[in-house]
C-alpha cells in the first residue's frame, strides 16, 4: 500500500479478532513508530507494547473511553518525558500516527485512546518519575465486519476551508 492510500484510508477500529500479531510485524510496525521524528531530536517517547489481560483491564480504567481496551490483543501505551512541553505531546503525535499508518499498511487495525489518570497507568505498568503516559493505541487484526467503513462517516472540511493561501479567507 502506497503511503497516501495508507493515510487517506485509515480508520478507527474498536473491534479484534483474538489472532496473535507476529512479533515481526509487530516489530516493524514499533520501528515505524521509532522512526518519527522528535523536536531538537531529544527522542522523549517511549513505548510500553501491553499484551496481558489482566494489565489490559486494570487500564482499561485509567481513561475515561477507554473501558473497551482489553479487547484488543495489544495495547500499546505511549510515554514521554514529563514536563509539560506542548513539544512533547506533538512528539508522541508523530510517533503514534507513524505506528498507526504502519500498522495500516500491514493489515492491522488500531485505535488511539487518551489516558485520563496518567498516574495510575504509572503504577500499573511502573513507569518511572521523569515519564508520563498519554495515549493508547490499541492494535489487532481487524474482527470479521468490524472493519472500518471505506468512506469517512462524516465529510471532511472542503479544502479551500481547510487549507488557506497567504492569510486567512475562509469563511466563518
């Protein structure tokens, strides 16, 4: 899949089957995801791949949608250096939007999930002070009509009112 194909037809998907991810696509989709690029190149994100389901439900409570989570074979929680830095969070964007599209181009399904109680993801999954967990991704093979619809549910802006030249013209 071509790269635009992969962004322009990715989807949400909050449904699984219970098929393992082979720790090579897996691998692959996590190097995707390294590979994101970081301001100044401070590299602050980290990844924490979640496949057990008691740690899958304890999770499943620390956001406030995301009581679905443990459904999903793999739950990946995404971290970064505390600090509060807007920087940082555009950093874990990029990262988890590689992951997402790669994810995509594999076949897989995913779906991001914000964290609400970061504090108690921390004891759960012991990540350290100087860190803090801000999103999930969930990831799977996609469940038997649980696909994702080829067609946005709702329409996308029009471009003229989304992307504008030289100042602001569109309309309000």
């Amino acid at each position: 899949m071509n790269i635009l194909t992969a962004l322009r037809t990715k989807r949400d998907t909050r449904a699984y089957t219970d098929a393992p991810v082979d720790d090579e696509v897996l691998g692959r989709v996590l190097d995707a995801a390294r590979m994101a690029g970081s301001a100044k190149n401070k590299q602050p994100v980290r990844l924490v791949v979640v496949t057990d389901h008691d740690d899958k439900v304890a999770l499943s409570a620390t956001g406030d949608f995301a009581q679905w989570i443990h459904g999903a074979p793999i739950v990946i929680v995404a971290c970064h250096e505390s600090g509060g830095s807007v920087r940082l969070q555009f950093d874990v964007g990029r990262h988890l939007q590689n992951l997402m599209v790669a994810a995509h181009g594999e076949g897989l399904a995913t779906c991001p999930v914000t964290i609400h109680r970061a504090d108690d993801v921390a004891a759960i999954l012991g990540v350290p002070k100087g860190f803090e967990a801000s999103m999930f991704v969930t990831l799977g093979w996609p469940a038997p009509g649980g696909e994702a619809p080829a067609a946005i549910a709702g329409p996308r802006l029009d471009m003229d009112d989304y992307a504008m030249r030289g100042r602001w013209t569109a309309a309000e």
